[in-house]
C-alpha cells in the first residue's frame, strides 16, 4: 500500500517536471478553458428569441421575455465568476496563453469554415408543429 502510494506520488512528480505546472495550474488552466469556451454559446442563447419568435414562442421551453433573459444573465455572471476565480489561481503569462490558445482554435475554426473546407450542418428551428 504505502509502495502503491509512492509510486503513484512519482508519477505525479513525474507528470510535473514534464509539463512544468502542478495539479492546481493544470485544474486551473483546464476551468479556465472549458468556462470561456462555454460562454460562447450562453451569448449566442440570448439571440434566440429575436432570431425565432415564433419558434421560440411554440417551444416546449417558453418562459417570459424577462424570466428568460434574467436566468441567462445570471447563468453568464456565474461563469464568469468561475472564471475570473480559476484565472486569478494562474500567473498572467499562462492566463494569456490559455487565451491567445482559444483565439486561435475559433479563428482557426472560423478560416476552415469560411473556405468551404469544413461544412456545417445547420438546422433551423422547425416551426409547423
């Protein structure tokens, strides 16, 4: 057991010379990531019921203009809560890799898209129901 844990500690050391950051950067860094990544579609959410009115108003998920956009706002100020929290957790130098690394998957993202390389599959709400 204890040789288990040994191993399982140098493992970890080991995990940490390679890559130069500990467990809490890596956790860090990771929240970081994945909470900016999620902000994108809450922002694109709030265009939904301008964009689909009459989808939106048939939708199984109707609720009121104002309830709507108060539950996706607080949604949006939660996330960036965590955000700014995982952030503050990392030196400047990595919280901007993180993001110069995003900036360029969605750019990267976006180029493919335009040049016709990658085809989107985009369906729009169906409204006869």
């Amino acid at each position: 057991s204890t040789l288990m844990r040994s191993s399982a500690a140098s493992d970890v050391y080991k995990r940490q010379i390679v890559t130069g950051l500990n467990i809490n950067e890596i956790t860090n860094n990771i929240v970081l990531l994945t909470y900016i990544s999620g902000l994108i579609p809450m922002f694109a959410v709030l265009k939904v019921p301008k964009l689909y009115p009459e989808a939106w108003k048939k939708s199984h998920l109707h609720m009121s203009d104002g309830v709507f956009y108060t539950v996706i706002v607080f949604c949006i100020i939660v996330k960036l809560g965590v955000t700014i929290a995982s952030a503050s957790a990392m030196t400047a130098t990595r919280v901007i890799a993180s993001l110069a690394a995003i900036a360029f998957c969605f750019g990267y993202a976006f180029w493919r898209s335009s040049t016709g390389k990658a085809k989107m599959d985009v369906k729009s709400f169906d409204v006869s129901d």
